[in-house]
C-alpha cells in the first residue's frame, strides 16, 4: 500500500470522526440555549464532504437542517433568524463571562472573536439570489 493511500485514508478517518463530534455538539446546541446549532452542523458539513459523501447526503437532506446547510452550501446564505439566534446567545454566553471571575484579556477576546463573527454573519446573505 503506498503512503498517499495511507494518508487520504486516515484523513477522511479523522474528518469524519470530527463531523460526527461536531454533529453531536449541535444536537447538544438543540436544547442549550446558549449553544449554537447550525454553525455546528455547518462545520460537519464541511467534515463530511471531504470525507464520506454518505455522510453529507444525510445531513443535506435532513428534514429540520437540510434546506439550511443547502442554501449555505450553495450559496453562503445565513437566514435572518439564524442570524438572531447566534446573537442572542453570544450576547447570553457574554454576559454569563462577564460575571465571572475570568481574566480581562479573556473578556476582550471573547469580545473581539464574538463582534468578528457577527460581523461576518451580517455580511453573508440573508436569502438565496434569485434566479
């Protein structure tokens, strides 16, 4: 066996072991407020399509998620309520940091990480272009 086949293998091997984690993390972001859902499933997408189209069918065509990680795939759309929700629970998860005992560097990082990606989630598109 030469080493390239060797190296694709455990590659896919690991992305989808991580997929799979990822899924599990947005199945927890599900009934924890604070915990983000799609990003996750977006994240495994993209585990996924590297690695097991089997995989990617499923969660493409997941009857909750499917037409979500579709519009995102294929054209980088973030809807309005998504965008709403990832905000609420940034402001919530910020808001729980700030009334705990972390270091003021870990506060302004968060801050900074947090205001960059909703900055980014604002500048994707809201809808599919029409056609």
């Amino acid at each position: 066996m030469n080493i390239r086949a060797v190296f694709i293998c455990y590659k896919n091997l690991w992305l989808k072991a991580l997929g799979l984690l990822l899924v599990a993390l947005g199945i927890i972001g599900i009934f924890l407020p604070v915990m983000p859902t799609t990003i996750f499933f977006i994240l495994a997408l993209t585990c996924f399509t590297r690695s097991s189209p089997a995989l990617e069918h499923w969660l493409l065509n997941h009857p909750r998620y499917g037409k979500t990680l579709q519009q995102w795939q294929a054209h980088k759309v973030v809807p309005v309520k998504a965008k709403c929700y990832a905000a609420i629970g940034m402001l919530i998860g910020f808001i729980f940091l700030l009334y705990s005992a972390a270091p003021i560097w870990i506060i302004y990082l968060v801050a900074v990480i947090e205001i960059s990606v909703m900055v980014y989630l604002i500048l994707r598109p809201s809808t599919p272009p029409k056609h």
